[in-house]
C-alpha cells in the first residue's frame, strides 16, 4: 500500500503560486463581489424610479400609495438580498470539516429557496394589490367591469402563473437540497 | 492580525503544503484550465483563512480542511457536476472486473484520480487524505467525520487500492 501513497505524493508541483498571484485573484474576487452587488442595486434603483414616476405622473390616491409600498417592498428585497450575500462564504467558515462545510452551505441554500416567497414576492403583494384597487376605483364608473375584467382575465392570472412556478421551481430545489443534507447527516 | 503576519503565515503553509494543495486539485478537476484556476482559489481561501487562523487546530488539519472545502465549493459549482458513488459501490463494481496490470506510473495515476473523481464528497475526501499519509485520527478531525465511520471507510480504501493497484494484496 505503500507503494501507491509514495506514487501519489512523488508527483512534482508543477506552478507554485506566488503571493503575487494570491493577492491579485482575491483581489479581481473583491472586484467581481462589488461588481455584482452594484448591479442588484442599480437594477433596484430603476425598479424605484419607475415606481416614483408612478406617484409623480398617475393619477389616484390609492395608486400612488401603491407605488410607495412597491418602492418599500423593493427596498426591503434589496436588503435582504444584502444581507444574504453578506452571510455567503467567510473565511471563518472555510475551517470548518468538510461535513459542517457542506451541510451548512446546503441549509444555506436550502432556508434561501423555502423562505424566497417572503423576501422575494410577499413583500411586492401590498403595493401591487393597493395598486390593483386604485386601478379599480379610480376608473370611471362604467369602465369599472372592463378595468375588473382585464385584471382577473390577463394580470392576476399571469401573476399566479409565474409565482407559482416560482413557488414550485424553489420547493423542488430545497427538497433536492434537503436529501443532500440528509445523506450528509447519515455519513457524520 | 496585520496584512503582513496574514501574508507571513500563508506562506509558510503554502511552501509546506503547497504540493499536496495541487495534487488535490488534480485529483478533483481533470480539465487543465480549471484545475490551475482551482489551485489558485484554493491558495486565495487558504490565504483569507489566515487572518482567522487561531491555532485551535494544527495547521496541517487547518489547512486541508480549508483546501478541501475549497475543492468542495468548486465541484458544487461545477455545472452538471456527477453525483459520484459511495467507495462500497465503486468496490463491489470491480470485483467483478479483477486486477489490472498498470503499465506506468503516470497511467496509475490517472486510474487513480479518475476513481476519487467517480467518489461522493466525503468518501473521496477520505480517500486523498489516506494517499497524503494523514492517520484516523487526523482525517477525522479535517473531516468531521466520527471515528467509527473513518475507520470504516479506511478499511474500504485501502481494500480498493489493493485490489485496484497491487493485483489484490492488502497492506
């Protein structure tokens, strides 16, 4: 048995990595993590200029209220989303056993899909439904059965459709990731 | 902990380990271009470990359990990424197939690092820290695994090295 462990640890390092190196790569890494938290911000940030313009320029009370609770819904997904990129790998953890390591990265990820629903799409529902009733009754009168038509007929059941499918895609996700945890618990 | 004592402390773990760092990579990524890039991420998180290093392990355990949780992070990301098999699978299937004469050396480790690469995570970890040497003992504490269990899978190990690489001689 010896022989194959002498093989295994006789194979030569072929490109040491210099300090140079090392400090370059974390710092493109830092370079990449800010780059990606502008872009979530900044995608935020047209998100909320579109709902201001919306208070600015729509008429009705209840549709501008609506777009403040959008505006408010948004600001409370970018935190979260903040506040789960923060929580992503650290150094302390990357000495942790490889068993911890993993099973703490799965239920990471796992919590992420099972909860997305109330960080991700509850938030939006008080400003898009205040919305949906300022569209109601700001309508005249007799354009109000139209207004109520095309809402339930095309909106809502988009709506339903991609939450929905969201809904599913992410439970399926964190039952995958759930067996995962499990063969991991059964191993340690 | 200053930039400069992090620095002091990567490089010495690096000169010391840094060998046994590449040859995990080469064991968990077979494409050329993503391995040199996995050595480096491995470096990079062995580098950021160290403003966090508090001597409450040795650094042997410290730092193959940073490098394999490293590795662990890649194959996770790595798309389509194979399930792999549990190292009893891997052992009943080449029964059936007997031992092999391997030519070389170079040819042995390439049928080795294919069988880790084929391996669950933990099994094939347990595997690598075996072929660097490290005891029950210490491949527990890098692995959290429970002593019986590493026992085990040590046992497992070495039966497959031996049927696969010494024409079924145990040792």
């Amino acid at each position: 048995m010896a022989d194959i462990k002498n093989l295994w640890q006789s194979q030569k390092q072929e490109e040491p990595v210099t300090l140079e190196n090392v400090h370059a790569r974390a710092g493109t890494f830092q370079r990449r993590i800010r780059r990606r938290n502008l872009i979530e911000y900044a995608a935020g940030a047209v998100a909320i200029s579109v709902f201001a313009w919306y208070i600015y320029a729509l008429p009705g009370l209840m549709v501008k209220i609506g777009s403040g609770f959008c505006i408010a819904g948004i600001l409370f997904i970018l935190w979260q989303l903040h506040r789960r990129i923060g929580a992503e790998i650290l150094p302390e953890t990357s000495g942790l056993g490889l068993i911890d390591f993993h099973r703490r990265a799965l239920a990471r990820q796992r919590d992420g899909l099972r909860t997305v629903w109330k960080w991700y799409i509850a938030p939006v529902i008080p400003g898009f439904l205040t919305m949906t009733a300022g569209f109601y009754f700001d309508a005249p009168e007799p354009m109000r059965a139209a207004v109520l038509y095309d809402l339930f007929t095309r909106l809502v059941p988009f709506l339903v459709l991609v939450t929905g499918y969201v809904l599913f895609v992410n439970a399926r996700g964190a039952r995958k990731l759930q067996k995962r945890i499990d063969e991991l618990d059964d191993v340690k | 902990m200053d930039r400069a004592e992090q620095d002091a402390r990567y490089k010495s773990a690096a000169a010391q380990y840094g060998p046994a760092l590449e040859r995990l990579a080469r064991a968990v990524e077979a494409d050329a271009a993503e391995r040199r890039d996995l050595v480096q991420d491995i470096h990079v998180a062995l580098w950021r470990s160290m403003a966090v290093f508090d001597n409450r392990c040795s650094l042997r355990t410290w730092v193959f359990r940073v490098a394999h949780n490293a590795a662990a992070s890649h194959a996770m990301a790595r798309r389509r990424a194979p399930k792999g098999v549990a190292i009893e699978e891997l052992d009943l299937a080449d029964e059936a197939a007997g031992p092999e004469e391997i030519a070389g050396e170079r040819q042995a480790l390439e049928r080795l690092m294919a069988m880790i690469r084929a391996l669950k995570a933990p099994d094939a970890q347990v595997m690598l820290l075996y072929l660097e040497d490290l005891d029950a003992a210490a491949i527990g504490e890098v692995t959290g695994l429970k002593p019986g269990a590493v026992a085990v899978k040590i046992h497992r190990v070495k039966a497959l090295l031996a049927r696969r690489f010494e024409g079924g001689r145990d040792g």
